[in-house]
C-alpha cells in the first residue's frame, strides 16, 4: 500500500465562526493525524518509537489551499503517503479531498529523535517498512527561504501553558499557529481566505516559556513572515499568503450532511 487515507467529519471545535467552515489550522492537524496513522500501520507510531527513546518530531510544513474548505458536519478526506526518504528525513506529501475535489495539497518533512541527545537518527531501520511513491505536490523538496521581512505589523507575547504542551512535553504544532493567526486583525480575516501556508520548526519550547510572535510585512503583496522567538532565538518561522475570499456557498443554501425533520 503505497497511500494511506483517512475521512474525518468536521466538528464544532473546528470550524471557524464567519463562514462555519474547517480552519485551516484544523485541516493541518487532520493531516498530522493522517501522519500517525499511516505510521501505525508500518508499526513506527509514536508508541511503538517511546520503548526505543525515539520520537516524531516535523520540522517543515508546506501546505496550498486550492479551492473553499468543508462547511460544519461535512466529511474531508485526508491522503498522504511517503515521497521521499533519506539517511535522516522522511518526507510525506499529501491531498485533502471533499466529495473528490481537491482542497488542499502539499508536503511535510519529519525526523525520528533520539530522546537523550536531541538529534536526529537515522531512518534505516524503518527503510524496509516504507513505500515510497514518487508523487510530489508541490514539486521538489527544496529548503523553503522566507521572503525579506519589512515593516513590522505587531508583536504578540504568548506565555505557554498546559493546554500547549503535547505527550512529547514540548509546545504541540497548533499552538505556533494559533499565536501566528493571532497577529491579524478580524476585519483582515473576514475578507481573506489562507492561500499558502509555509511553517518551519527550529527548536522546542516548554511549559511557562514566554514566546514572542512578530508578525512582518513583506514585498510581496498581502504575504507575511511571523517570527516566533524566546529570549530573541528563534523557536518557529511561518510564512503566509492570502487572497480576497470568494465565497460559492453559504451554509444556509447548502445541503448539509445531517438529517432534517
């Protein structure tokens, strides 16, 4: 089996509250999700790496909306598979489908880390257990450069707290996209849709860190880096890119996955 693919159901928690439509933010774990299961089938799942001191840690994050999300009580289809693997990186890229329309695509690059010294191992003994199919979404996987920042937009401080921390005991992903989409303002996201999404992870943080989220302009229009940092060093980097929304449907002309009286 070269694909691994996963239907979920939108639920309450993660639609957003304009358009009741998945977040985007809530699309990204779906495919985190995806991730673990596909592993779980090759038996390299974060339980099986724990008796190893070994864990999953994703260090890039790569991702294009193409068309409107799901609204409320639709399914979305996430598939993912391995495209590429190395002495050290496995790179999985991936498609999200609703009712067979392509969402959503793009890659994601992780390591396996040895717990004691913090650094990468190598991937050769799950080598035999991976099947790669050289299918990429977004084309070569090159490293991702952020655009030059310019003027500053606003600094947001984030101090981390219990319901950051994931079963690594580091701050989880969705937390550093949750103080990213912080840094715009309402009016902004009533009017835009996310385009492209482009994260990289440079170091953990922990429980009680202060982070500082700055959020900069860049040449490129309605494009923006946010820089996120503890004691000045670099924690998190995340480029995005928007576009005016236009909106197909509304939820209230739609045929919703749900039965009616």
């Amino acid at each position: 089996m070269q694909k691994y693919s996963h239907n979920y159901s939108v639920i309450l928690d993660n639609m957003d509250l304009i358009e009741y439509r998945l977040k985007p933010i809530s699309a990204i774990m779906y495919i985190q999700d995806a991730f673990a299961r596909y592993c779980a089938t090759k038996n390299m799942a974060a339980y099986h790496l724990f008796p190893k001191n070994l864990y999953w840690i994703v260090s890039e994050f790569n991702i294009e909306f193409t068309d409107n999300l799901p609204f409320w009580s639709e399914e979305i289809r996430a598939e993912i598979w391995t495209s590429e693997l190395t002495k050290l990186r496995l790179y999985t890229d991936f498609r999200l489908y609703y009712k067979e329309r392509e969402v959503a695509k793009g890659y994601c690059c992780w390591f396996i880390i040895d717990q004691a010294s913090k650094r990468p191992v190598k991937t050769d003994f799950i080598a035999d257990r991976i099947q790669v199919c050289n299918e990429l979404t977004l084309g070569e996987h090159k490293k991702f450069s952020l655009s030059e920042m310019q003027d500053k937009v606003c600094d947001i401080v984030h101090k981390n707290n219990l319901t950051d921390i994931d079963f690594n005991k580091h701050v989880n992903n969705k937390s550093y996209l949750n103080i990213a989409e912080a840094t715009a303002t309402d009016e902004f996201r009533k009017t835009h849709s996310l385009k492209t999404l482009n994260i990289k992870y440079i170091r953990e943080s922990f429980l009680n860190d202060e982070l500082v989220c700055s959020a900069y302009r860049t040449a490129e229009p309605k494009t923006f880096v946010h820089r996120i940092t503890k004691d000045g060093e670099a924690i998190c980097e995340i480029q995005t890119s928007w576009i005016e929304k236009d909106i197909k449907e509304h939820i209230l002309g739609y045929d919703l996955a749900v039965e009616r009286e």
